[in-house]
C-alpha cells in the first residue's frame, strides 16, 4: 500500500555521448523527462560554466519520423483489406510480437528499403483505387449507352449539306403524336422534320430528330418547350461499337485491377518489417521530442526528470562507470507534485487499475489500493453469489493468464482481478447453497425421480432476505467506518490533532450511539426478525455517545470561523450530513438486490428447462436453454457486480478520505505499437 518515491535526476554529459545516453534512457523506459524544474540543473536557456545552453530544433527530423511511421501504418492498413492477417480468437491477449535486438538492429539498418516497400504498397493501393473509378465510370457509361443501343448512328450531332441529326431525351409518357404536335404548333415552318423513338422507360423518352438545317434551331425550341434535353454524353461511334469499346476497357480495368491486387498480395510478405519499421520511426519521432526539449551547449547538454529512488542509483552508477557525465539525484521540493506510481503486494496490485480510474493519490495522500482489494473481492462475490459462477470465472481467467503471458500489463491485471473475484464468488456460491441457482434439486427431481438438495454452508438468500439485508449493511457500516477511521490515521500521521476529534472522533461517537440506540429497536427487530436487548447502563451510553457527538459536531465544524452565529449555522449544516451516512449505508442493499437477482434469475432459467417433456427431446431443450440462460444471466450479473462494486469504492468508500487528483507517470521510453524489442537491465 505505498506510492513509489520519486527523486529528481539531472544528467549533464558530453555531446558526443548524446546519442547512446538518450537511447539507452528511452529502452530502460524509468526516467520522465521534465526540463522545467531542474533543481541545480539548467532549464530553458542560461549560462553555466559550458557556455551558453539552447534548444536545438528538431521539429523536421521529428515530423519525418512521423511521416514515415505513418507511412508504415497506412501500408499495414492496406495489407489488412487486401490480406487479412490470421488472427485467433484470443488475438487481443497475445499482446505484442516479442523481438530480439539483433533482429532490430537489422530492421533499422533496411529501414529505408523497407520504407520504399511501404510507400510502394500505399501507391499500388491509390492505383487500384483509381482503376475502380475508372471501372465506375466505365459502368455508368455504359448504362448511358444502353437506351440507344438501337442507333446506327453515332451519338452525336451529325449533318448532310441539307440535312441535320441531333439525339435527345423527353419525359416519361411522351408519344410521337405528342411530339409532332409540339412541333407543328410551335415550329409549323419546319415541314419535313422526322423523329424517331429509340427506347422509351418510364421516366424518359430517348429519341432522334432530323430535320432541314435552318429549321434545325425552330425544331429544338419547340421541343425543349415540352421537357426535351441533350444526352449528357456524345460518342464518335454507333453505340453498339460503343459498348464493345466499352466492354474491352472494363476487362482491362478488370485485369489492370487484379494484377495490383495480386502486386500488393505478394508484398504482404513484408508485413513484420513493416510493422517493426513502423515502431521504429515512432520511437525514433519520440526521441527528437525530447532532444528538442534539452538544453545545449556547444559540447554538453542536460537532461532532467522524475525517475523512481528505486532505480536511480543503477542509472547513476551505470552512467558514471561508462561516460563523462556528471549526474545529480535530489529529493523533491515540498511544493512539486511527482508523477505517481502505485506498488503493492501481488495481490492488491491487480486492483490498481480500479483505483486508477478513479484517480491516482496526490502529494501526501495514501494508496487506498491494498485495503479497498480485500473489501472489492468481498463485495463482488457476495453480488455475484453463486457457486458454478464463480468457478467458471476463475478457471477461465487462470487459464488466459497461463496461456497468453505475453498479453498487456493492463489486460493480466483485469483477469487476475477478475480470477480473485471468481474465487470470492465461488466461496460465497457455498455458503448460500448456490450452483447455476437451484439446478442440483432441478436435474435430480426431474430426471432421476429424487429431489437432492446441497445444503447451503450459512444460508439460502432466497429463504431469509432479510437476513442478508441486515449483512449487507452490517458490512457496509464497517466498509465506511474504515474509510473514516483511514481519515483519522491521516490527520494523525499529518499531526492535525484537532482535526481528528472534531472529523473523525466526534462521528465516531454520533454513529455509534444512533446505531447502539436503533439495534434494540422495534424497526430493526422487523427488519432483523430478532429482538436485541441492552442493558439499561448501555442505552443510557448510546444515548451520552450521540448526543456529545451531535453537540461536538455543531459546536467544532465551524471552527476556523471567529463569529459565533456562523460558526453554530456551519456545525448544523455538517450534522445534517448525518442523512448522507444513513443513505451510504442504505446503498449496501445492492449487495442483497444483485446477490438475489443472481439466484431468481438462474432459478427460473432452471424452471423453464424442466417444464419441457421428459424424453430425449426435452434433455436437448433442457441443455439448450441452460447454456444459453445461464450464459446470459453470469453476463448480465458479472457486469452489473463489476459496476456496482467500483460504485461502492469510488462514492461512498473513497468519499470519506481520499480525493485523488495525481498525475500518472509517464516516462520516456520505447512507445512501440507492434513489436516489443526483449527487455534490458542494467548489469
């Protein structure tokens, strides 16, 4: 239960070494650069004993990396569409391709080959894209086409020394007789003129007109009256020599388009180098991110960071015993807020994601991770609650872990919470009597005649909910007493004494009283179904314990504040918080709601599968519908057990003494996407 410390580290060395120091520091990935607070150690622009420091501008050398990433990125995209790679079912737990250095070394010294090979992939891939408009527009022209195909004429205007030929379109339902009409109304000079229908559709009507050359423009007026238009295209050719130009430019559209793809499927082969190339520019872009940020001198330069106590005496020693450098580790000024890092016992640690998202601990605040892990796996069983869940979640989790060791940091630690939580579920599963509901007493009534019962170890849920609501507030008073008791251990750790008895003591009493005050009760006797007496001596001390609570709370909330009147209204107002205990407390009865709904769900799953006829029918229906229920229902309730847990840490078990708010640490180091180059460690 501890954040790592963190120490500032400045490192001035020789330029000549920059190089080396600065890969080796992003491949042991411990070191967060931070160049604005440098202790003794330059920042910005100064003068020291070297001469005068600077920034070098790295902007384009970073920018081509970038690009070139890029570049590889968008080749594996192509490779993707045109040749999926094999991927399992289990693809997303593999984790990343694991690399030897030579191997890397090698790739960066074909980097530029292999970057050729990848723009050369993104080039064939414009090309085939082109080709499809090309294919696309040969398609539609050929769809133009079609409605004249009983031409034998070219598409086009055409003439005689008399005569005129000019194709066009009117609208749907148009008839020669309409037509002639049109013209001899508003053309009647223009005797003579001949149309004739190519096709008719029912929204347009393609025809061809001659007529004598000066009646050529009285004809089209007349026409255009009544909806006539041009054919947005015009060919050289008939169209039925057209179409066969037409089709041949399409099979080689066609052929052009399979030999790319074909192109592109033999350079899938370059996939792995792409992708180590591709991670090999992103970190070099990383690299020339930071080189930008360090100041400079004609022969030295500084570089500064955060870097965990832990490793930096072996990063101290490892520079000292191999470069002209001169490094310098100093503990942290009072008012600077490191980068946080969680470090917990193997256990607790699978937890820190949940806290994570929550928020990191600030400067002086403690790591709530190891004491909410224990209550997290509790509640999560007890939502969950049933035995056969519980296993199947574990096994699975136990498995995948075992399996893919290579699967990211992040994703191990979600299965082996969740592989915790199976274990907490199938414990609780025992002792309510819950597996896959009641389908023991189902299976044995229905198939072999004979009702067997597994007794549970405590009690049956279902039978006695009561007593369960009862349990779950009883433990969620005591999650949120040791929430508030975690606020006193602080202001005591922190010597504000005052701010213990007026915070944490003075509701401890106030709590304590009402609660020692309500147990014997006629409400909680009919909640409980069980009467509790006390002794006279202890109601009258629950009594004195909530009443000095309630006067204390009153008389020392507003305790910063000189004016009487105020500092009574402020005392008020935090007592009334009292109804944001009773309704944290009451938040614990989800523990009952899903810890119920778990069971009645896979009780009338249970239910539905033995009203089927008993025959081998009905043994198929029964199977069926009990993996398809029961998958479904460990789905749902797994899901809403996950919500509801991280609500009851994040609301009302971190509301009582931690805020979060830190920043998570992010050091410089080997970014990659694809590949994972084997780890160093300092020898």
């Amino acid at each position: 239960m501890s954040v790592l410390k963190m120490q500032r580290i400045s490192i001035c060395a020789l330029k000549k070494d920059r190089k080396a120091i600065l890969e080796k520091l992003q491949s042991l990935g411990v070191l967060e650069v931070d160049i604005t607070v440098g202790g003794d150690g330059v920042s910005g622009d100064g003068v020291n004993g070297d001469g005068y420091f600077r920034k070098m501008d790295t902007a384009g050398q970073r920018a081509g990396f970038e690009r070139a990433a890029a570049a590889a990125d968008q080749a594996l995209d192509v490779l993707e569409r045109y040749v999926p790679e094999k991927k399992s079912v289990f693809a997303a737990l593999e984790g990343k391709l694991l690399i030897g250095r030579g191997q890397a070394l090698e790739i960066e010294e074909n980097r530029r080959e292999i970057l050729r090979t990848a723009k050369k992939i993104c080039g064939l891939d414009r090309e085939h894209a082109e080709k499809l408009a090309e294919a696309v527009r040969i398609r539609n022209s050929m769809e133009g086409l079609a409605p004249w195909m009983s031409l034998d004429v070219p598409l086009k205007d055409s003439a005689t020394k008399r005569t005129v030929l000019f194709p066009g379109t009117m609208p749907g339902g148009t008839t020669l007789d309409s037509i002639c009409e049109v013209i001899a109304e508003k053309a009647p000079d223009a005797a003579g003129a001949d149309i004739r229908i190519i096709s008719s559709e029912q929204s347009m009507v393609y025809l061809a007109v001659v007529c004598l050359e000066e009646d050529a423009q009285a004809v089209e007026d007349a026409l255009r009256s009544a909806g006539f238009a041009r054919p947005a295209q015009t060919w050289e050719k008939t169209p039925s020599e057209e179409r066969e130009e037409l089709e041949q430019q399409e099979n080689t559209c066609a052929a052009e388009t399979a030999e790319i793809e074909e192109q592109i499927r033999e350079l899938s082969e370059h996939r792995t180098e792409i992708k180590i190339a591709a991670d090999y520019y992103r970190v070099r872009a990383d690299k020339y991110e930071v080189l930008g940020e360090l100041p400079q001198s004609e022969r030295t330069f500084v570089i500064s960071g955060y870097i965990p106590q832990c490793e930096a005496g072996h990063v101290e020693s490892w520079l000292s015993e191999r470069y002209d450098c001169a490094v310098d580790i100093e503990d942290l000024k009072e008012d600077e807020e490191p980068p946080v890092i969680l470090k917990n016992n193997p256990f607790s640690a699978n937890m820190e994601g949940v806290v994570e998202s929550y928020g990191l601990p600030h400067k002086g605040e403690l790591d709530p991770t190891t004491i909410m892990s224990f209550f997290y796996v509790f509640f999560f069983g007890m939502m969950l609650s049933d035995a056969a869940y519980g296993a199947i979640v574990a096994v699975v989790c136990a498995v995948l872990v075992r399996k893919f060791p290579r699967m990211s940091p992040g994703m191990k630690k979600s299965l082996k919470l969740f592989f915790y939580c199976g274990l907490s579920t199938l414990v609780w599963g025992i002792l309510f009597g819950g597996y896959f509901g009641n389908i023991v007493d189902i299976v044995s009534e229905k198939f072999f005649g004979t009702a067997v019962t597994v007794p549970a170890l405590w009690f049956i849920p279902l039978n006695d909910p009561m007593k369960l609501l009862v349990f779950s507030l009883l433990f969620g008073v005591i999650h949120l007493f040791t929430g508030l008791g975690i606020k006193g251990y602080l202001c005591l750790r922190d010597g504000k004494v005052m701010d213990f008895f007026c915070d944490v003591v003075l509701w401890f009493m106030l709590l304590v009283g009402l609660i020692l005050m309500l147990l014997p009760s006629d409400i909680f006797a009919s909640i409980a179904q069980t009467q509790i007496v006390f002794p006279g001596w202890l109601n009258t001390l629950a009594g004195i314990l909530a009443a000095a609570g309630a006067i204390g709370i009153v008389l020392m909330s507003g305790r910063d504040k000189k004016n009487p009147a105020l500092r009574i209204a402020l005392g008020a107002y935090d007592l009334y918080n009292i109804t944001g205990w009773l309704s944290d407390v009451l938040s614990y009865s989800r523990l009952l709601a899903l810890g119920l709904a778990t069971g009645v769900i896979a009780s009338v799953i249970n239910q539905m599968g033995s009203m089927l006829p008993d025959n081998i029918v009905g043994v198929i229906f029964f199977i069926v519908i009990f993996l398809a229920g029961h998958t479904l229902n460990l789905a749902i309730n797994l899901l809403g057990a996950y919500v509801h847990t991280n609500r009851l840490q994040f609301v009302e078990f971190f509301g009582k003494f931690y805020e979060g708010g830190g920043r998570p640490f992010e050091p410089f180091k080997e970014n990659t996407k694809y590949a994972d180059v084997k780890e160093e460690t300092i020898p």
